[in-house]
C-alpha cells in the first residue's frame, strides 16, 4: 500500500522518530551507572588518576573496556580496613587522555576525579553528620 504524497508529511515522521529516540536513549541513561575500572591509585597525581598504559582499561569483571574521553566512570582499587576487611578505594570522574607530562611516563587514560575526590566505598555507607 502507497501513501498519497499529500498525506505523508516527513516533518511528522521526524517528529514521532526523534521522540521515541530521546526517551529510549534517556531511559537507557537513567538505567546505566558508570562504569567499574581497575585503577593503581599509586598512579595518583592530584586529580588525575592514571588508568591504564593501553588502549583499554581492565573492567571489575577483568574483562579489558573500551573507553574514551569524556566516559563517566568509576575506578576502584582493592583495599582493606583497620580490621582486615575488604573496604575499596574509589574515585569517580571522567576519563581524559593523559597530560603531557603523564603520557611521557606511559599513560593512556586517565581519570580526571570529581569534587568527591578519593575515598573507601564504606565512606559511602555511613550516614553524615551535620557539625
């Protein structure tokens, strides 16, 4: 079956297509959380967490991850606490390619690390205090 060209009108069509894309894409969004890497938090220079020597980063699965700049992801580096348990540290930012003066050492990624700055993933559960 042919739609008479006078009925088909491609401004609606474009309309109907870019609003079942926006609300697909924004609700794969608000489903994602960032991303889990492998980081040697030894590699930390201020902001700047090194992530990898490669063109890929290792994920918390152990698998490699592709990432690129601008990617929202969360590094992790295994650690444990006062009292031998597994408490994490973590840093959560967006990844850049490195600076100069870090590239010359070997980085490719890294971790350019927000306002929350480096912590124990049990910092995240305790409840804070208002002083």
């Amino acid at each position: 079956m042919q739609i008479p060209i006078a009925l088909f009108d491609p401004g609606w069509c474009r309309t109907i297509l870019n609003s079942r894309c926006r609300l697909r894409n924004e609700s794969q969004v608000s489903e994602q959380l960032p991303i889990r890497i492998r980081a040697d938090f030894n590699g930390l220079f201020r902001e700047l967490l090194c992530l990898s020597h490669n063109e890929t980063c290792i994920g918390a699965d152990g698998q490699d991850v592709v990432v690129h700049e601008g990617m929202p992801v969360t590094a992790f580096d295994e650690d444990v606490d006062e009292d031998g348990k597994a408490d994490n540290l973590i840093a959560a930012g967006t990844v850049e390619r490195p600076p100069e003066w870090l590239s010359c050492k070997g980085s490719r990624w890294v971790l350019r690390i927000d306002q929350n700055g480096v912590r124990h993933e049990s910092d995240l559960q305790q409840p804070h205090v208002n002083e």
